[in-house]
C-alpha cells in the first residue's frame, strides 16, 4: 500500500476517514480519525438571516440578478457557515424543496458544486 487517500466523510470539522490504496486501485479498511481543531465559530443567527435571504430571491421567479446574487451570497460563506444556512433553510422552508435542490433548480448545477 503506497498512497494514503483522505476524505472528510462528515459535516464536522476535523472528521476524517482515512485509507490506503495500493498500485492496483484497491482499497484497504476504512479507518476514521478524529482531528481536535479549532472550528469556525458561526453566528447562527446570521445563518438565518441568510438562510431568509436566499428564500426570499429563490421565491417566484429568479431573475439571472437574483441568481448571481444568491450565488454570491452563498460563495461568501465558510462552510461551517454554509452547513448551517442548510440546516435553516431546510427547518423553515423545506416543504418549497430541499436547500441542496432549490439551488440546483435556481443556480444551476454548475453552480452546486459550492
């Protein structure tokens, strides 16, 4: 086994699952390692705020404005930020569709890979 892959396979800072890969593309067990690191703190109320705001430019017709502005928006945003815009967009308004398809169907696939 020569190369060592990574992937944080959670939502949490410093979770990662860690595995070896040998020179024929074959994969050891998965192990999970557990990284103590100082996290983004993030104001969950301005995840709201946000969370609101993009609602508000994805209700009715999305002009190519409104796009580029929910689209800037959410660039701005650290993930730790962006995790938790997710989880209130999706407690207030999930029942007008998931955050993660919302923005696919307004912004565009391209535009997802955020």
């Amino acid at each position: 086994m020569g190369l060592v892959a990574v992937t944080n396979s959670s939502k949490e800072c410093g979770a990662f699952t860690l595995y070896a890969v040998d020179t024929r593309g074959r994969h050891s067990e998965l192990s999970t390692v557990t990284l103590r690191t100082a996290c983004p703190l993030v104001d969950d109320s301005k995840a709201e705020e946000i969370a609101d705001k993009i609602y508000n430019l994805y209700n009715g017709y999305t002009s190519g404005k409104e796009q580029q502005t929910a689209y800037n928006t959410l660039m701005e945003v650290s993930a730790s930020m962006l995790f938790r815009v997710q989880h209130h967009y999706n407690s207030h308004y999930e029942k007008f569709g998931d955050f993660v398809w919302r923005s696919e169907d307004e912004l565009g696939p391209r535009y997802v890979g955020m």
